[in-house]
C-alpha cells in the first residue's frame, strides 16, 4: 500500500493557491493546475496567474511554475483534459483585464462600462481577452494558447425568457474522454452559466445552471450542452458503462445535498433531475468535488474490485457540513451505494480534483487545505495507490 500527501503549492508572500484541476497521461505522468490569487484569497482577486506542476511517472513532483500571467490581469483556472487520442494535455481558463464582481451586482450601465473597460485595456495591452485553452504535445515541455471557440446554445430560461447559453468551466472538475457508444472519442468538460445576473442567493437558485462544453475535433470547437438543474454551480461528470453521463453537481440550496443529472446523448441534453442520498456537502454554500470513474480493465490490479463489478466510481470533497474533512467515497455498482468512505485530510479542506494512471497505479487528489481557513495553506496533493483507498 502506498500514500503521502504534500502542500504542493504553498501560499504565502503574496500567493494564494486555489482551484485545482489534475489530469494524468497515458505514460503515467500528472498534470497539476492552479490559480495563484494576489494578494489575497477573494474570488474578486484583480490580479490572477495560472500554475502548473509536473510529476513524472515514477518521480516526485517537479517545482510549481507560472504557466500564464499576465501583470494585473485575472488569468483564471477552467478545467484541465487529457486527449489520449492526440495525446495532448489541455487546461482552459480566462483572461480579462478587469475583475469581475462577485454575484455579478451590476446595473447594465455598470456592465456596459465593465466591458468598455476591459476592451480598452486588452487592446492597449495588445492581448486578447477572453476564455482560452493552453496546450502541450510534448509532456509539458512546450506549451501554446489559443482560443476557446464556443458554440451557444438557445435555451428558455424558467421565467419563459429566450437566452444564448454559454458556459464557463472556472471551479469544476477536469474533463474526460467518451469511449462508448455513438460519441466515442468526444472532449466533454463540466461548466456553469447563468441566464441573468443574481445578486442574492435566492436569486442565484433559479439564475444559475451547471452544463456542459463538448467539442468533436480534438478540442478546435466546443459547444455549450443544455443545462442541467436550476441553482447548479461547480460540477464534475462521468461516463457510465452504459455509455450514459452522469453529472454531479454543488448547488445552492443549503441543504447538503448532491444534485444528479444524466445523459444520454453524449452530454448534449441532460434529464432525471435528482439528488444523493449518501454523498454529502457543505451547508453554507456548496463546494467543488471530484468524480472519477474507472472502468474494471483500466485498474492495474482488477482482483481488487468485487466479480461482479464493471468498475469503480469515486467521489471526493469535504464530507462534513462545513469544509472540512476532505474524503474519497467509492462505489461498485455505479454509485447506487457507498462502501468505501477514507478520510485523506481532516482538517479544514476545500476545492479538489481526482484522476488515476494505471501506467503507475496512482491517484493524485490535488485538494485546497488550510489551517484556519479551508484553503489558507495552498493546495495539497495527495498521492496514494488503490490497495491503500480500499484497505
């Protein structure tokens, strides 16, 4: 059995890392990603540089690094994926020039002078504005930015409104790779979108939506899905053996439950609203998990999971009512139910991100953690192999 866990990116002078998102490559190799927020811990932070760490199969962690910043711009972290077809890592995100308001309390003479503003400073600036993916073909070594190209989507808001719904993947999980069914070899990331500006949490319930961005040419073009349940905010999704989706989402109910969706369509339409009976959240305002589902044959060592099972799914985020007690819950049968809950961090714990390389036999949780705070500290990995989560 194997496991340790590190304060990868530590905050202090200045730093302050927050959202992680970590993906591993067919080699074995782990790609981590984070925000440094400037100065301070706000998601109001006007000053945001994206981070990367690397760890080689079989090494330790290589040296975080600034990966993109730009001197007062918000470099903001979306979601990292990996194409095992092109064998390209990707991590999406955005830069704007000015930081937006927290719960978007804009009048549109305010959000009319916001863009005027942002529009300015990137053409001064000489530096397109706007959401972004950076890439690698070479392991890390190299990497490039290009444009996040996506299609919206028409939707009929609850208030009967018509919208053009978009979708931005900053606070969810990584994204993964269908294999099954008509889809197979489709890029699907979770996102979020809003058809108005809320300014309250009750306004927030019937304003914000989780969905999903797909793209179908190795990620050039992406398309914003339908959304999944009112008051969704910050998701994670996985394929089932079947070939359908689950989608799991924080919401803002307060009620410290998950919010379930499915598809299937490969993540275009989503439907059978529902929450978890046994996963838990946070009741102040939600918080980001980790989804990750393996199938039996990608497991190094398949005597592990029960004869009958077709895989093992995974759940990971702060089990508690406050953040705290970051845990990994798992499930044999497609999460029906939950034998296996393995607390990694007990202390004051937030945001995190899950993903497992066969070619070493690992899981890396890259996870926020603090001391007083649940994402003081920085963001931990945690590094640990199957036989130790289900001793």
């Amino acid at each position: 059995m194997f496991f340790e866990d590190s304060l990868l990116f530590a905050s202090g002078g200045g730093a302050n890392y927050r959202i992680p998102s970590v993906v591993a490559d067919a080699d074995g190799n782990f790609y981590a990603f984070c925000n440094d927020r400037r100065g301070t811990l706000s998601d109001a932070a006007p000053e945001v540089s994206l981070m990367f760490a690397r760890k080689r199969a079989g090494e330790a962690w290589e040296t975080p690094k600034i990966l993109l910043a730009v001197p007062g711009w918000a470099v903001s972290m979306g979601s990292a994926i990996y194409d095992p077809i092109s064998d390209e890592v990707m991590c999406s995100g955005e830069k704007i020039p000015v930081q937006r308001k927290e719960f978007g309390r804009y009048t549109p003479e305010e959000l009319a002078e916001f863009e005027r503003k942002a529009d300015e400073l990137a053409e001064k600036a000489g530096i397109r504005k706007g959401q972004f993916f950076i890439a690698t073909k070479d392991g890390g070594e190299n990497w490039q930015v290009r444009p996040l190209d996506l299609k919206k989507r028409e939707f009929t808001a609850p208030d009967g409104r018509g919208a053009m719904l978009g979708g931005s993947c900053h606070g969810s999980s990584h994204g993964i790779v269908l294999r099954h069914g008509p889809h197979a070899g489709r890029l699907i990331c979770p996102s979020r979108a809003a058809t108005d500006f809320y300014h309250d949490w009750e306004e927030i319930k019937t304003r914000s939506f989780n969905n999903a961005i797909y793209s179908d040419d190795r990620g050039r073009t992406w398309h914003a899905s339908a959304p999944v349940q009112p008051g969704t905010g910050e998701g994670t999704l996985i394929e089932n053996a079947d070939g359908s989706l689950t989608y799991n989402s924080r919401a803002y109910f307060r009620d410290g439950k998950r919010y379930l969706a499915t598809s299937r369509d490969g993540g275009e339409t989503w439907s059978d609203f529902r929450t978890d009976g046994f996963l838990m959240e946070e009741t102040f305002c939600g918080c980001n998990a980790s989804f990750l589902r393996i199938e039996r044959e990608e497991l190094k060592d398949p005597s592990l999971l029960p004869p009958d099972s077709d895989g093992m799914v995974l759940f990971a985020n702060p089990r508690s009512s406050r953040r705290e007690n970051m845990a990994v819950c798992v499930s044999f049968d497609g999460g029906k139910s939950w034998p296996v809950v393995k607390t990694v961090f007990a202390g004051p714990s937030s945001y995190s991100s899950l993903d497992y390389a066969k070619a070493v036999d690992r899981f890396v949780l890259l996870y926020e953690r603090g001391d007083k705070d649940p994402c003081d500290g920085g963001v931990a990995a945690a590094v640990f192999d199957p036989a130790w989560l289900l001793a």
